[in-house]
C-alpha cells in the first residue's frame, strides 16, 4: 500500500518554535550519549523560530524549508560559530560569515541548530573523533555511526534536525546515511557551491543533504544548489524545478544493475534486502537491465590511495610540519600516504578516471539511472576496529561515483537482523539528481524502511 504519508508537502507553518524546542531538547537528552554534535546554536535558533513563526501568523511563507531543523557539519562555516573540522587545532576559528549554503539555507526558513561532529579534518570513515570524541550510532552505540558526516547522519537519525548538510569526497555523505538509517545525496560536482567549507580534495569534493525522507532531502538539495561565481568549481548550470515532478510515476525509466562487484561479498541482509528493492522498483514498472562497468573496482584505489591523498597531503603538509602532534594517528596515517604518491602514479590515475567518466557516458545512454548497495555491511562494532581494513571496506562501492563527479543517493532499504540499518544508492548521470531523487522518492512510496525510529529515541 502506498506510504502516502511520505508525499512531500510544505512545512507545517507556525510551528517553528515547536519543532525547534522539541529537535534542541533532544539534543540536550540524547547528544551525550550520541556525540552528535560539537556545539549547538540554541539562542540563535529560538529567535530565528520566534521570526519564523511570527511571520507565518503574518501570512509570509519565508521558503522551501520554512521551519526545518538543520544541523551543518562543523566543516562548513556559520558566522560567529567555531568551525573546527573536528581539529584541536581550529578550537577557536570562529566563522566571520556563513558559508554559501548556510546562507541559502537560511534565506528559504530553515533553523541552524548548531554543528555536527565529523572525522578530524573530514578524512576519513568512522568520525571517531581524537579531539571531541567518537559519534555513536543511535541504532546501537556500541557501533559507529560512519564518516566523515557521522554527525550528520546521526543528527539525523536521533532526531536532533529534520535534515543535515554533510559533505562527500569519496562516501562521507552516503556512508553515514547508510550506517544511519537516513537518505543522503552527494550531488553533481560544482552544483552546490563549497565556498566556505573546509577542503580535502576539491576537484571530489562536495556538500550535501541528509535526512530521513527524500522529500526532504529534495526541498533542500532545491533549496542550496545552483551557481556562485565566488567558486571556481561551480558550474554555471540551471537548476531545472524538478519538485514540481516528485512524485510523477517511475514507470518506463530504465535502472541500470551489475551484479559483479557491486552484488559480491556482501553481508547476507543486504544481498536479500537489494534482492527486495529490485522487487520494488520492479513493481513500480522500472525497467531492470543488466549492465558492465568493466574495471570498476579500480576506483577506490586510484580515488581514496593515491588522488585524494596526494590532495590532502599538498594542503596539510605545512600544518603536519608544526603540529604533527595534534592530529590524530588515523588521520596522520591516511595523509601521509599521499607523500608515496608519485607524479606517475597521480596521472595514471587521471587517465584511468577519464576513460572511467566516457564509460559511463555510454552507459548512461542506455540506462537513466544504476542501483548498488551503499556499503557491503553494516555498521561495524567500535570496539577493536581497525582503521586500516575499515578504510578499504567501508568506503568499497562508495567511490566509482565520486571519481565521475556524478550524483548519488543513499537510501535506506531496511533492517539487519541485528537490527542496523542497511542501504542501496542510486547513480545517475552528471546534473541528473532530479532521476534519483524522483526513483528514491518513489521507492519510499512503497517502503517504510526510513520511517522506523532509531532504538534511542525509544529509550
């Protein structure tokens, strides 16, 4: 039957304050277990309610996101807020000014409820955070909550914010959503601005939304994309109004499957849970084809151990030299892997990524959109966890999209028995985001794997 109750509607006006109070006590309640986030923004976020619903009474409707809790990732700059990158060393680097898509946030209604913890200096899988603390998975917090947007997906899933703007390099977007329940969405490189965001690797990099439905995952992405000339990465492309066909019928799009890779060496709840959502796209009257990528697999290497590195490296390698003792050894560890990476090795992995991008230029002319799990597992235990095999695991289907400068969407596809989250992703072609959200959107139409209450919030 359909989940009717996931159609996207606008926020509901005049309860700014409420839902405002409701999203800061749950902070307070639960970010002490969860770790979350880094600071709140509580008295900023109460008077911008106050405004909101004031001029709600007044018959102003002040946007797309009138009303909705978000969090940003302490990456991404909010005037007179410390952005840390989750960095002993960036305690006190207050923000004079909001980054571009806190501004736009802000100018279509949304509520700032402060910043949200992530991996230190935004590199790296599992945001269990040397300098302020690990975040904890609110499913179980024995479990991580995945990186570097660990905050955001949790946030998120603990009911601290509706939505969430993390940020994607290689999966820190989609690996938390994943691990967290959520939908997340990494979008087109250059189609929303970075100006006013710390780096890791800016021709990969990119910011995002997360949330629970892709509605609103939609209204935000909406609402913060399009062009800044102040960005050198930006494009300059329209953003078409794809709302206004949300929710128009999947029917005859054409979803693009490769079982090799993508379908091996998964845990077995999420080899049955894709095995139900090709079902249900197949009901909805998506086309299923079988496509090949051919070497796919050699995206996370040339991506995440030898371009992303190297990046890292050239704008650290300064700060390493005064303060190596102030980063954490994880991080400390990837970044200098970027110091064994030659020139050679660089340009080999350039020429891989651009026979990679005119591979899928062919096959996006065959299929409008392809499906993968998110990650091969579930949300990994804490306790005992090794960095080096988490780095090569978790992040496993996560970067053959990124490496392309696609769009991407995690989107949640059910329960372990263990009772964790598990996700597929949907890629589309460059600037194609509107196809995804409208295949994830319909998806949760029939599903109501992002409607379920992480255990905390039961607790």
């Amino acid at each position: 039957m359909p989940n009717t109750a996931n159609t996207p509607v606008p926020p509901r006006l005049g309860c700014a304050v409420q839902e405002t109070r409701q999203a800061l006590d749950l902070i307070e309640r639960l970010n002490p277990i969860v770790n979350a986030m880094i600071c709140t923004t509580g008295e900023q976020a109460m008077h911008a309610a106050e405004a909101l619903d004031s001029a709600a009474a007044a018959g102003e409707w002040r946007g797309l996101l009138h009303g909705m809790t978000v969090s940003v990732k302490d990456n991404v700059d909010v005037a007179g807020v410390p952005t840390t990158a989750a960095s002993s060393l960036l305690r006190d680097n207050v923000a004079r000014k909001n980054a571009f898509v806190v501004d736009r946030l802000v100018r279509n209604g949304a509520v700032i409820v402060g910043k949200a913890n992530l991996h230190e200096w935004v590199f790296g899988p599992t945001s269990q955070s040397l300098h302020f603390g690990p975040v904890r998975n609110p499913w179980n917090t024995d479990h991580i909550a995945g990186g570097s947007s660990g905050g955001s997906g949790a946030s998120v899933a603990a009911g601290m914010c509706v939505a969430s703007i993390g940020s994607d390099t290689a999966g820190s977007i989609r690996l938390p959503a994943s691990f967290n329940g959520v939908a997340g969405l990494r979008p087109t490189v250059g189609r929303i601005s970075t100006t006013g965001s710390l780096p890791v690797s800016p021709p990969f990099d990119t910011l995002g939304p997360l949330a629970r439905r892709v509605s609103d995952v939609a209204r935000v992405f909406a609402s913060i994309a399009g062009h800044d000339p102040s960005d050198p990465m930006s494009a300059d492309v329209p953003v078409p109004n794809f709302l206004a066909r949300l929710n128009e019928p999947v029917r005859g799009l054409r979803l693009g499957i490769q079982r090799r890779w993508f379908f091996e060496d998964l845990d077995p709840d999420i080899a049955a849970a894709m095995e139900r959502a090709i079902e249900v796209f197949r009901s909805l009257g998506v086309e299923l084809v079988d496509i090949d990528l051919g070497d796919v697999q050699n995206a996370q290497q040339m991506l995440t151990f030898t371009m992303i590195p190297a990046d890292a490296m050239r704008l650290h390698r300064d700060r390493i030299a005064e303060h190596e003792a102030d980063y954490g050894a994880d991080v400390l560890m990837r970044m200098r892997l970027g110091e064994k990476v030659s020139g050679e090795q660089y340009a080999q992995a350039m020429r891989w990524m651009e026979i990679w991008r005119h591979r899928l230029r062919g096959v996006f002319q065959h299929v409008d959109a392809i499906l993968s799990p998110t990650t091969p597992a579930t949300a990994p235990a804490s306790q005992g966890l090794d960095f080096g095999q988490a780095i090569r695991r978790i992040p496993r289907f996560s970067c053959a999209w990124p490496i392309a400068g696609i769009p991407s969407l995690a989107v949640p596809c059910g329960v372990s028995e263990q009772g964790l989250p598990m996700s597929l992703e949907l890629a589309a072609g460059w600037f194609n985001e509107p196809t995804i959200l409208q295949l994830g959107h319909a998806y949760q139409m029939l599903t109501d794997h992002h409607l379920r209450a992480a255990p905390i919030l039961h607790a």
